[in-house]
C-alpha cells in the first residue's frame, strides 16, 4: 500500500471560463511512502513469512485527458528493505545485512473522474503493469542468500482527489495498492 501526493500540469484555462479544449496531454510525477506487505513463501518442507521495512517510491508518467476519463503511461520506482522472517517453525530471525529491494514498472492506467467539481474531484484508477523486481543479496545471522531478479506482470489500483491549486495545475491525494503475480526464486538453499 502506498499514499501519493502528486503534482500533474494540464494547458492553461480560460480566466472566464473552466473550459479547455479536449483531449489534451499532461504531465504528472509523485513522491510516496512505501509500505510492502508480508510476503507468504513456499517451499518444499512447508510455509513462511517475510517482513519488509517501508521506504519510497517514486512515479513519472504522461496522460491523455479526455475530460473526464484520463489514460496514462507511467514509469515507477518502488523502493524497500528486507527486515527478516518467520520460520516453519515459527521462530523469528532478523536479516542482518542486505536485502535492498527495487521494483522498476511500467504502468497503463485508466482514470475516472467521478462527481466532478469546480475544484476538486475525486477520482478511481486501475492498471496493468510490468515489472522488475531486483532483490540484493542478504543474510540473517547463520545463512547468505543469493540476490535474484525476476519480471512480471502486475496490477494497482487507485483511489484519490484531485485539487485545482492553479489555473494549469493540480495536485493529486490518492491511495495506491499494487501487486505483482507469484515468482519462483533460488536463494541458495531452497527453490
């Protein structure tokens, strides 16, 4: 899950009138807080769960406003720290060094203006994503796993406000959940 406050700047409006001429691109980018949920692992001798310390994320993207419908193409960084697991037999162990996690995507995304106002309008997004997930290497107290890098597709959803602050800029509030289809990895020690 992550919040957003983003910024996207649209041509310039009539002084009279609110009225631009459709469609039209814009710009948009978005500095967010971080927060990965625990992951669930599955080997051959069982179950178990990672943890993942919050960090940022990073968005640049370009849209197409067709007044009230928006679609947009967007570059994300998604950035985070390995904190430790839980093991099968429910013993918790905390990564002692590593474990840099980055997601790189590239997103399609369609907006939908919902109850629109003069200077605010809230809005719903879904999305189709690829990406990049780099893991580093890491290790807990007694083992050193190997780094892995797979691609993926993916899927976020959004739900936010957009405030007027200008006449040709907005500021974006959203919520923001994103996540990724299963992957295999090799640590090392177990596929």
């Amino acid at each position: 899950m992550a919040s957003a406050i983003s910024l996207a700047s649209s041509p310039a409006i009539a002084e009279d009138e609110r009225n631009v001429d459709f469609p039209y691109l814009y710009l948009t980018g978005a500095a967010r807080a971080n927060n990965p949920m625990t992951r669930t692992n599955t080997e051959e001798a069982g179950t178990f769960e990672e943890y993942t310390n919050p960090c940022v994320s990073e968005e640049l993207g370009l849209g197409v406003n067709f007044d009230g419908l928006r679609i947009e193409a967007t570059y994300a960084l998604d950035a985070s720290r390995l904190s430790g697991y839980t093991n099968l037999r429910n013993i918790d162990f905390d990564y002692v060094s590593g474990g840099e996690v980055r997601k790189q995507s590239t997103f399609l995304s369609g907006y939908w203006d919902i109850l629109r106002r003069e200077n605010w309008t809230p809005n719903l997004a879904a999305g189709i994503e690829y990406s990049n997930l780099d893991v580093r290497n890491f290790s807990d107290p007694g083992l050193s796993h190997k780094a892995f890098n797979r691609s993926q597709w993916g899927y976020q959803f959004k739900a936010g406000m957009s405030v007027d602050i200008s006449k040709s800029s907005k500021l974006f509030i959203e919520g923001v959940y994103r996540a990724t289809s299963s992957f295999d990895t090799n640590d090392g020690f177990d596929d």
